[in-house]
C-alpha cells in the first residue's frame, strides 16, 4: 500500500510542476493580461440574434467569430469564438471587449494594433492573431451595417 502511495505523490509533484511549467511559458508568450484572460475568457461564446456577426479563417487554419448586438446606435453586447490557439482565444475576447459602448464609426477604428496593444504581447509566430480578430470584428460590423434599413441606417 505505502508503494501505491509514493506514486501516487510522485505522479501529482510531477502534474503540478508540468502544469507550473505550461503556466509560466504562457505568461512569458502572452504576458501577464493575456495569461488571465486565456485562464479565465470573457464574452466566449456565439450569441443568439446578433444584430451583426461574422466568421473569418485565417491562412493558418484558425476561425474566428465575432457577434454584435447594438442599442441606441453603440454596440451593447459582443462576444467571440474560435477554433483556433491561446493566442486566437485572447485576441477574440479583447476584440470583442474593445467594441463595447462603441458606435459604428468607433468600432472601425479597431485594428490589429488597437487588439495588440490592449492584450500586450503575443508570440511573433502569433500576430496573425490580432489581425484575425480585427478582420472579424469588421466583418461583423459589415454584416450590422448591410443588415439596417434605409430609415435607420439615415440616423447613424
């Protein structure tokens, strides 16, 4: 029984420090912001009736999708999902976190840069990232824009 015992200790001191090892390479790649985002994702997940949304691929594989809902001409609700890497998932969440309380021309202003310099560092192999969320969030824009009827798309 003692033999079971050590193992079993031996085996969690081995998970525990693998797990510290992942958790302090992802700090150094995405930086103590990115890190607890990709620990704890805000507004993950696909919305029901966005009033726009969109669904880009990048060119490495990854699909990044962004829902929209507006009230009174300034985006009320946002949320993201992807299929793709950390570096995807805190992109997404920070780019849907960046059109909160926007209008239609503010949202515009979001770039890939905007996303990057909200997260504050990814891996260089990731930049990609950030450009793929801004392009979603454009594109869902897009789809709000193209979705409004002449009476309100007058008002903007």
């Amino acid at each position: 029984m003692r033999k079971k015992i050590l193992v079993m200790d031996t085996l969690d001191d081995f998970l525990k420090t693998l797990q510290n090892e992942i958790f302090d390479e992802a700090k150094q790649a995405l930086g103590e912001k990115g890190f607890q985002r990709w620990r704890n994702p805000k507004f993950y997940g696909k919305m029901e009736t966005p009033d726009g949304q969109s669904r880009v691929t990048g060119n490495c594989g990854d699909t990044m999708e962004i829902y929209l809902r507006f009230e009174n001409n300034r985006v009320s609700n946002a949320s993201y999902f992807t299929d793709g890497c950390a570096s995807s998932s805190v992109s997404g969440s920070f780019a849907a976190e960046l059109t909160l309380g926007r209008n239609p021309d503010e949202v515009t202003d979001i770039t890939a840069q905007t996303v990057l310099n909200t997260i504050g560092k990814l891996p260089d192999k990731d930049l990609h990232c950030a450009t793929l969320a801004a392009l979603a969030v454009q594109e869902a824009l897009s789809n709000y824009m193209s979705n409004l009827s002449p009476e309100k798309f007058e008002k903007l």
